[in-house]
C-alpha cells in the first residue's frame, strides 16, 4: 500500500507497489542487456547499476530508505529514470554502438589546411 496520497509532482502518480514495479523494470532491462555483447561498455555499466539497484531493493522494504540510498528523488523519479533506461537498453540493441564506423570518412574530412 502507498504510504503517501501525492508525490507533489504534476503527472507523476503514487506507485502502489514500488518496489516490486521496479524490481520488474530492472529485470526487463537485465533482459535486453543479455544480447548485447558482453565486452560492451554500455552492457557492462548498466548491469553494474541495476544489479547494484536490484540489491539495494531486495535488502530494504522501507521506500523511504531505498528513496535515501539511491538519492534521485522519489521512488517514483527513480521508476520513470527505470522505463528511460529500458527504453534506452532496447534502442541500444538495435542500434549496436558496438560495431564502430560502418563507412569510412571522406578523404581530407580530418586535415586541416
């Protein structure tokens, strides 16, 4: 059960069950993470964080503590940062940083007169 009525945020709604919401954001987001290669950077920070989120949320029940431990805001802040960094993961998938230039730059693009 929420233990607050508002987040005093305009649009931005009390979660019944924060905890558990976002325990299923990091773990969609661990989900897509798994077919980006593990030698990426981005793969390898981002599980390092939501790992590190995960935990912090197993070993506290008390949403003000985790909202203390974390330090961005209320729960609530921290489930919108969730779905970006989800939304992120998935478009980080398709658009595989990873594999460098695909094209070589054009002859003279990095001289100068």
């Amino acid at each position: 059960m929420a233990s607050k009525l508002t987040t005093g945020l305009v649009g931005l709604k009390v979660m019944k069950k924060p905890r558990k919401e976002l325990i299923m954001i990091y773990n969609n987001i661990l989900g897509v993470l798994r077919d980006i290669p593990e030698t990426s950077a981005y793969r390898k920070y981002t599980e390092e964080h939501v790992n590190g989120r995960i935990n912090v949320l197993n070993n506290n029940k008390d949403v003000n503590k985790i909202e203390e431990i974390f330090n961005s805001g209320q729960i609530e802040e921290v489930a919108v940062q969730a779905k970006q960094e989800y939304w992120l993961a998935r478009n980080m998938r398709q658009w595989k940083p990873w594999e460098g230039n695909v094209t070589k730059p054009p002859a003279g693009q990095w001289t100068w007169p």
